[in-house]
C-alpha cells in the first residue's frame, strides 16, 4: 500500500499535465469577440435636414404642390354618379360653345361692319318683263322730217317699285366732230308716283305740250280724259300692256362734266311708249328749240332671255 509521500508527486505531475492541455482551450475560450464597428453619430440637426429632404422628395412624387399654377386633371371614376359629377360633365360639353362664341367675337370686334348698309329687296328680281330689265338693249332709229339717225339703248338699272330706270343712249351721225354720242338718261314710269303731267319746269313742258305729244301714241288715247286731271294715278301700271315713261338725258359719257356740244342739244326730254309683250320702244323727243315729233322707234336686240345678274350704281 503505497504512502502519502510517494502518492503526490504523481498527483502534481498530473495536475500540471492537465492544465497545459487545458491551455490552449482557454486562449481560444478567452479570445475577443468582435462586432460591427456602429457608423459615426450624427448631429440632431443633421438627421432633421435629412428628414426633411426625404419628406420634401417623397412629396414631390405623390402629391402635386398648391403653389403648382398648373391645373393637373385628375381621374374621373365611370362609376360616379353624384350631383357634383353630372355637373362637371354638362361644364365640359358645354364648354366648347362658349370658348368658340368668345373667340369668334375676340376676332370680329365689328360685327356690325359685316352687315350690308343696303336692303334685302335691291337684291330681289324688281322687273316685271323679260324685254325691261337691266342689261336689255334696243336698237332703232331716231327720225326727223329731213334725217334718220341710228339708235341703240342700253338699259342699266330698272326699279318698277320706285318708278324708276336709268340707261346709255347712243346716236351716230349726229354731227361731224362727234360721229358717236353717248348720254347717260333717267326715267320716270308712269304709274302711282309719276303722271303723265310734267312736274320739271325745267324741261320746258306744260300741260298742253304733254298732252299734244301723249295724244300721238295710240296706246295712250284711251287714258286721254282721265290722264288730264293733276292728280290721276295710273295703278297697276307694271302689268299693264303698254308702260308710259319720259326720259331726260343728263350728260355725256364717258366725260360727265360735257354739258353741250356744238351742232347737238340733250337739253330736251323723250315722252315713251314700251310694249311689254312686243319689247318695242315708241318715242317722241321734244325740245323747245327742236324740230318737233322727232319719232324714236327701237326694237328689243334678241338675248335669249339670258344675261349676267348685276346692279347698277
């Protein structure tokens, strides 16, 4: 049986084996653990500024800024049928209409610039025969007890309800310095505004002369005890067969301002006889210092019963 002496230095040679195998164990059981280094602090004004930028960005992308003066449409549900909803659609239809009258009248200030100054009727068809009527020539002769002349009558404007007509007329051969002579005249229709009486002292007629020359027309014999009283009115003058007028010749053409020539006088007037059926013209020119009864007699020059449509002013 072994002694205590003996037995202990072999317990400590054990002992000390055990902890330099152990050793190792606990360098790698002691060894630091490391971790994460953490980022460095940051100011609390820093992390704000931050947050704000974020904030300011994230905004910009969902939510459209009040300041934006820009009107950005939003999406309209098909499925909304509240009050607010059928009001704004009935704006949008409705819209166009008043956009175009707001531009329409932004480029036509003066509207009223744009209405003719002139009535509707001068436009209108204000003849009653298809031989009277503007654009119709006559030609014919003029004839006294020594000459012929010949004769053509161009009529420019006819206005039955004012009793009016205007025209050229042409003679040839009057004198030698002048082989052609053109004279613009006007007419006065018989009817509810003219009588066969003369109202121009002017022209140099009287009741009697205006008498003596009515009385050469066959047409007018029948008219001859009423057409004496002054104030005879000729109704329904325009369907008449037989249309009675007086023409005055006013001045040359084209020089306005030629008032006389020598060798050749328009200071007398025509007293007219028109057949509307036949489109023949009788006349008998007077002039105090005249040759008296000079006939004119002119016939309608064929057209067809076609022309251009115009107005004479």
């Amino acid at each position: 049986m072994p002694t205590p002496d003996s037995t202990t230095p072999s317990t400590t040679a054990e002992l000390r084996h055990c902890l330099e195998d152990s050793q190792p164990l606990e360098r790698v059981d002691s060894a630091p653990i490391q971790t994460a280094t953490p980022p460095p602090e940051e100011s609390g004004d820093a992390l704000e500024d931050e947050g704000k930028e974020i904030d300011s960005a994230n905004s910009r992308h969902t939510t459209p800024s009040n300041d934006d003066p820009r009107d950005i449409p939003s999406p309209v549900s098909n499925n909304d049928d509240t009050p607010e909803a059928e009001q704004g659609l009935s704006q949008t239809i409705t819209s166009p209409s008043i956009g175009a009258s707001s531009a329409s009248q932004a480029d036509y200030p003066n509207t009223g610039l744009l209405i003719s100054p002139f009535p509707k009727t001068r436009f209108l068809p204000n003849s009653t025969s298809s031989f009277l009527k503007p654009g119709s020539r006559f030609a014919g002769t003029q004839q006294s007890d020594r000459q012929k002349y010949d004769v053509q009558v161009e009529i420019q404007h006819v206005d039955m309800a004012e009793s009016f007509l205007c025209g050229y007329l042409r003679i040839q051969g009057l004198t030698d310095d002048h082989p052609t002579l053109t004279t613009y005249f006007e007419g006065e229709i018989i009817g509810t505004k003219y009588t066969f009486q003369t109202r121009h002292a002017e022209w140099g007629s009287n009741e009697k002369v205006d008498m003596q020359h009515w009385g050469r027309f066959p047409a007018w014999r029948p008219l001859a005890k009423q057409a004496k009283r002054p104030d005879f009115s000729y109704k329904n003058f325009a369907q008449r067969e037989n249309v009675f007028m007086r023409w005055k010749e006013y001045f040359l053409v084209p020089d306005h301002r030629v008032r006389t020539i020598s060798g050749a006088s328009f200071d007398g007037f025509y007293y007219i006889c028109f057949n509307q059926v036949e489109g023949s013209i009788s006349g008998i020119y007077f002039h105090a210092k005249s040759e008296k009864y000079q006939q004119l007699e002119l016939k309608h020059v064929e057209d067809n019963g076609c022309m251009g449509t115009f107005e004479f002013r």
